[in-house]
C-alpha cells in the first residue's frame, strides 16, 4: 500500500515539474527572454519562487540548444536575524556561480518609513537599484526575476482598482535608464504549482521579516478576490490570463494606443469592425479542463520548449 502511494506521489511530482518545465520553455520562446551567450543574473530572495526560477533555469541551461551562463545573486538587505548562511551553503550545494550582495537598506527604510507604514515600496525600490549596479558589474545581459501567473493578474488588478491603468507586470521589459533586460521566466506558472513543487523539494527558505507581519493590504485583498474566484469558478483564473495575451487596442478607449480620431468608414470589411452588439463568444457551458491531462498529452505531440 505505502509503495502504491509512494509510486503515486513521484507521478504527480513528474507531471508537476513536466509541466512548470514547459511552461518556462513556452515563456522563454514566446518572448525570446534567453538568447546564445547570454548570462543570466537569477535573482534569488529564498522564496519559493525564486528557488523554482533557478532550479528550472538550471535544467534549461543542460537541454537547450544554446549556451547561456547563469550567476545567482542574492541582496542580504541585513534585517535582524537574517540567516546570511541559508543562501551560500545552498548554492554551494547545487554548485551554481553565486554572488552575495551585502548592503543595508534596513536600516534606510526603519529610518525613512514611519511605525505601521508600508515598507515593500521604499524596499523594493532600492533593492531594484542595488541590483542593476551589480547586473551591470557582472556583465549580466538579463536579469532574472521569480514573478509567476498570479503575481502578474494580482498586478493587474491592483492597477486598475487603485491606479485607473489597465497596467501589469510584463514577462519581458527594458529597465528606466535603458541599461537592462528583466525577464520573468516564471509568467506563465501557477503560484499555486510553485507552493507544491518548493514544498516537494525542501527548499531552504527564507521568509521576508523586514516588514514583520505587516502585509501590503490592497496585494491581500486581491490575491483572496483571485483565489475566490478560482476555488468558486474553475478555469477564470486562466481565462483572465489568457486575455492579458490578447489584447484588442481598437476596443478599449486609450487615444494614445489606437488612433480612434483617424477613423474612417471606408464602405469596405474592416478587421477592427464594430461587434458592440454582439454576444461575447463564451461557450454556454464551459468545460472544466484537466491541466494534467491535457499537458501530458500537448507533450506527447509537441515539443514546446524551442529556445533556437
């Protein structure tokens, strides 16, 4: 019985880390994030994620047609407790190029935010320079970040309740000062995927204490509004993803992305016709698809990762 289970387990933990592999490899082609002789900087916080965006990136670097060097690099922002030894001891263990970044942004941000603010904005934006200045020190061509699926429709959702822009977190994008690629290689993986694959393979990891309990309360009122609607309605997770891919700029209303001022009836088909009074095309009882399933099978058809 227990070998049955066991026997079980290791399928499941296959599929899962087939399919998160594809998932990275689908990423990567569709937005040309790795290219021959690129060297990768894989930045590593100790989280799940960053953990799964470096083994993942690892198993691409041995089976992909090109060649790319990654280095692991690692901010100890020196909050109180941090365990400096969890991160180098790791690397060393998997025998991955790493560099230890040691500056103290703690103390910057308990002097500049008052008792009970938010911390993440003022942290996360000097750990985004002090990160450039050492891509640009290593010689990085790309930098690599562990935001996955939900970190990007949580953006999303952020922006247009509290922002007023249809605005997310792009798999691929140019830095401010032009100096750097960012690539998230994880943009098409489920969070909760990441949850089981990191807890599946022990990671050392490494919870963010600067803040103490302190959350960002409009990320938590979002990422529970998200996780509703997925227990409650299988698949709109994936659907409201799949239309972050899909854009149709003649249908909003940003003057600036379509040029509705210039529009003319031709007395010909137009691609960008009116369809206000059409029906949505959703199909009236939409199908729940099995993931795992329907991966396994793509996989045995298609070789998705194309890294050429």
């Amino acid at each position: 019985m227990q070998d049955a289970i066991s026997k079980k387990q290791a399928h499941n933990f296959n599929k899962l880390e087939k399919r998160i592999r594809r998932e990275v490899g689908k990423a990567i082609a569709d937005f040309n994030m790795i290219e021959d002789g690129d060297k990768i900087m894989v930045c590593l916080s100790g989280g799940k994620d960053s953990y799964t965006m470096l083994d993942t990136l690892m198993h691409m670097q041995r089976v992909a047609p090109i060649s790319f060097d990654i280095v692991a690099v690692n901010l100890d922002q020196k909050q109180p407790g941090f365990p400096e030894h969890v991160l180098p001891e790791y690397l060393a263990s998997i025998n991955v190029e790493h560099l230890i970044v040691n500056e103290d942004t703690y103390s910057i941000v308990k002097e500049k935010i008052p008792e009970g603010k938010t911390t993440c904005s003022l942290c996360s934006r000097l750990r985004r320079g002090i990160l450039y200045k050492t891509a640009k020190k290593l010689g990085a061509t790309k930098i690599a970040l562990g935001h996955h699926r939900d970190d990007i429709l949580e953006t999303l959702f952020l922006n247009m309740f509290y922002g007023g822009k249809l605005k997310s977190m792009p798999p691929k994008l140019v830095t401010d000062n032009g100096e750097h690629i960012v690539i998230r290689p994880l943009a098409y993986c489920r969070e909760k995927d990441i949850i089981r694959y990191a807890d599946h393979n022990e990671y050392p990891i490494i919870p963010c204490n600067l803040c103490g309990s302190q959350e960002n309360l409009q990320r938590k009122i979002i990422k529970e509004m998200l996780n509703s609607w997925d227990k409650q309605f299988p698949g709109r997770i994936e659907t409201m993803f799949k239309a972050v891919t899909d854009v149709v700029p003649s249908h909003l209303a940003d003057i600036n992305l379509y040029d509705f001022a210039g529009l003319k009836a031709t007395g010909a088909p137009f691609a960008d016709g009116d369809i206000g009074f059409d029906k949505p095309d959703i199909p009236a009882n939409p199908a729940v698809i099995d993931e795992d399933d329907q991966q396994e099978k793509l996989a045995n058809q298609v070789q998705i990762i194309n890294l050429s």
